[in-house]
C-alpha cells in the first residue's frame, strides 16, 4: 500500500487550501496590495516580511497571489535571494519570468535597469515582485529594486508591487535611511508557530497527502514536540 498518495502537499512550492494561524498577516499584506492586484498602476505598493525560518512568509504571499491570479493583470515574479544574489542574475530570472528577451551579459547595471522600465512600459507590463531571503542580497542592490517601484515617469505608471522576505530588521536596518523609509512603516512581523500551531499545520498535510492509516497523531505530536 502506497504511503504518499500526493507528493505535491510535501513539496517547499505547495500552497494549502487553508492557511492556519496565518490569517492575520494574510489580511495585512491583503490591505496592502489587494487594490493595486485588481486595478494595477495607480500607486506603489511595498510590504516587507519578517520572521525566523519556517514561520510561513512565503507560503503566505503565495497564497495572497493564488487568490489573485485569475483576476489579476499583473505577473507573479519571485526571486529566491539566496540562489540569485547578484544583479545581473536577479535581472535575468526576472526577465525569464515576464517572458522578455534580455542579454545575459554585456550591459552595465544601468543599462540593465534602462532595458527593463523599457520592456516594462512599452509592453505594459505589471510586477508583482517578491524578494525572498532579502538578506542576501548587498544593500545597493536591494535599494535598487526598492527604488525601481517608484520611477513612475520613467514606467508611465505604477508597474510594480514589492513585497521584501527576510528573517530579521536587519534587512532593512543596512538599507540607507531613505530607502529605509520606504519600506519602514510597512512591515508585517510573523512570530514562531506554537507547538499545538505546529502539530496542526501537521496533521492537515498528512491528511491531505498521507494514506489514511499511514501514520498517528501520536508521531505527529512527537515531531510538533521536536
């Protein structure tokens, strides 16, 4: 008898129906972005995501884009810091995710950035941008990407939303004081699951991807326990 009747629901990229003890920051970050998901360009939205690992940051914003995505003229780009760190890279898979052709190398940063508020404008594109693991990205180059949003003369409007995932304030706290302010006061904190948290959050993805009869909630106790 097979014991995984659905890998998916173990998978890092999976995103439940039901988000547990998360519904909180879930409503802050939809106040945030919610007006410019449905009606894109009028402003530029920001929020900044902070939390040890494994508290449900990016599952969270995954979850505000599933609600989203079928009315939403905006693409989902998200960018994971620790496997793209540099500029040219965080470019380049921005690129790949809008579907636009772009040089791998040759350019200057500048001329990088140029080329992308061209591609954005001229095809009326709209990003829906998540830095993941911010903090492992230097401080200029998150600036950079912070700053972007608000080239509204150089877009034509408001092209980008900016959500920024990291584990402490000290991803914002090297940022320069006026990038800083930028982010600053839109901050939404995800403290550590409690242990019932954890063990519930368990037994809903053993129920959805387990064989019934597969496991116990005793083990499952056990490793909320750990």
């Amino acid at each position: 008898m097979a014991i995984v009747v659905d890998e998916s629901v173990f998978s890092p990229n999976y995103v439940p129906e039901r988000l547990p003890h998360r519904e909180q920051q879930l409503q802050s970050i939809d106040m945030l972005l919610s007006s410019w998901l449905q009606a894109p360009g009028h402003h530029y939205p920001r929020a900044t995501l902070l939390g040890r690992p494994g508290t449900g940051k990016t599952v969270t914003i995954r979850k505000l884009w599933e609600i989203y995505k079928e009315r939403s003229k905006a693409r989902f780009v998200y960018i994971n810091g620790f496997i793209y760190r540099n500029f040219t890279t965080i470019v380049g898979e921005i690129a790949r995710s809008l579907e636009i052709p772009f040089p791998r190398r040759g350019l200057s940063r500048d001329e990088f950035l140029a080329l992308l508020i061209e591609h954005l404008r001229e095809r009326d594109l709209y990003m829906f941008l998540v830095l993941d693991d911010a903090f492992n990205l230097a401080p200029d180059i998150l600036s950079t990407f912070i700053r972007l949003g608000q080239e509204v003369d150089k877009l034509g409007a408001f092209r980008i939303a900016l959500v920024v995932v990291g584990h402490n304030d000290t991803v914002l706290n090297n940022l320069d004081p006026s990038t800083r302010g930028i982010m600053g006061k839109y901050v939404i904190r995800f403290p550590p699951y409690t242990k019932e948290q954890i063990f519930s959050i368990l037994l809903d993805r053993a129920r959805a991807g387990l064989a019934e009869g597969s496991y116990s909630e005793d083990i499952l106790q056990m490793i909320a326990d750990i």
